[in-house]
C-alpha cells in the first residue's frame, strides 16, 4: 500500500490570466529578438512539425527558404504560440531558421 499526500495550492487565477503561463510550465512564447525564436523553433521542430527529427529536406535554397512541404505547419505553430516582444511576427522567419540550419549541418538535398 502507498501513501499519497495531498498538496492544496493556494493560487488564485483569474479568468484572464493563464494558469500554466503563471506557474512558469509550457509552451515559452514571448521572445525579445527574432534570433532568440529562431534558435527556439529550430530546437523544437521535431515537436512542431509532429516528427521523430528534423527531416532533411527541410532546406531549400529559393525564395521560401524552408521547404514549403513544412512551412505551412512552422508558420501556423509561430502565429498561434509564438510572439516576440508580445508582437506576433510575420517577417523573415524563414531566412533566420535557414541559416541555423546549415550552421546545424544541414543542407539542401
């Protein structure tokens, strides 16, 4: 048989404010620079585009930067989740995460 403790949290939330952003858990979403995000998003591509890893056709070397078979789903979780400076971004994302990308040793195929 085993024990269990109850824990009482005394936390008051507000309907306007966001519990599990409160408590410092989930998903990071404000960022102060751009590069900041970049380096965010590239380390959790896995999770965003729903892969065991980063694929390797992620790179290309048009105008889109990224390959456009990935783009829609970076470019939907970055609008949803992620902001810089409480701002939702619509610049050059994909020449930033590009060019960590390659310094990461990808290239395109």
């Amino acid at each position: 048989m085993k024990l269990v403790r109850e824990h009482i949290i005394f936390e008051k939330f507000t309907e306007e404010g966001d519990p599990i952003k409160d408590m410092g858990i989930g998903l990071h979403s404000d960022f102060e620079t751009e590069y900041e995000m970049d380096l965010w998003i590239v380390k959790h591509l896995p999770m965003i585009l729903k892969m065991d890893k980063i694929p390797k056709d992620i790179i290309k070397d048009d105008q889109s930067w990224i390959n456009r078979k990935y783009e829609k789903q970076i470019k939907y979780f970055m609008n949803k989740f992620l902001t810089i400076n409480g701002k939702t971004h619509d610049g050059a994302w994909r020449f930033g995460i590009n060019c960590i990308l390659r310094e990461k040793g990808f290239k395109e195929e």
